[in-house]
C-alpha cells in the first residue's frame, strides 16, 4: 500500500515526514467542506493525522478521518472528530476527553463502584455529566 495509507508503527517516535500534520481547534477547509455537504475524498482522509502531545516528550498519532465539528470560544477550542479506531472524540483545548468507543469503559467505573456500596441508591447527584453518559449509567440502578 502506499505509505500515507500504511498506519505507523508504535515504535516510531516521530511521524514519517511524508504524512502531513493536522490538528483540529483551527477552523479548516475539512469543517468548511462538511458543512458544505462536500466530505473530502477517502484517499485524502487517510493520509491525515492528529497528533496530541500528551506532555513529558510523549505523544499520541492517530488517523483522522473527519473533522465534524471546529470552534474556539474566549474559553476553549473544541472540536468533534473521528480519529478512525476511537470513533467519534471530543477534543478540548486539543486534549481528547471523550471517545465514543472507549467512553462506557470510563463511565461504568465512575458510577457502579459508588452505587454499588449503597443500599438502594434513591437519589444521586451529577456534577457536569453534560454528555449524559453519567446518567445512562446511573439509571441502571432500578432504585434511582
């Protein structure tokens, strides 16, 4: 396969120079051909990546297929996209907080632990939880 398609190995500690480098929270053509319900073509989705630097010299490259969603407030970037094996993420401030392949796995061990040790939990209270995931999994319990 050709190499923009061909995905890094883990133990590459830079990106191969021929990949071209794409970090959402700036407003971008991909954003722009979305909401123009042109989608870019799926050879040019493949070749792009983001990158999050996780701190310490340490980073984190992943495919991106789609940026969704673009936006910077006077409070924070965000951005809705698809890094391909996460799904759907929530970036903020270009730090991933949410994916929608691995969120139930945070989310269950949020709630059923503290639930769990409760007699008959009748009421609970969220703070945030805007996503609604917390709820989802605090209205398992058929006491709440």
């Amino acid at each position: 396969p050709h190499p923009s398609t061909r995905p890094l190995p883990s133990c590459h500690a830079t990106p191969v120079p021929s990949l071209p480098m794409t970090t959402p929270s700036k407003p971008s053509a991909d954003a722009a051909a979305l909401a123009s319900g042109n989608p870019q073509p799926d050879s040019e989705r493949r070749s792009r990546w983001y990158l999050e630097d996780l701190g310490g010299g340490l980073g984190q490259l992943s495919a991106l297929h789609e940026v969704s969603h673009s936006t910077v407030s006077e409070f924070q970037a965000s951005d809705i996209v698809d890094l391909g094996v996460f799904g759907r993420t929530l970036i903020i401030d270009q730090k991933i907080q949410s994916c929608g392949k691995d969120e139930r796995v945070y989310h269950e061990s949020l709630v059923h632990p503290a639930l769990t040790i409760v007699n008959n939990p009748r009421k609970v209270f969220i703070g945030g939880g805007g996503e609604g995931a917390t709820a989802r999994e605090v209205l398992r319990h058929p006491s709440v």
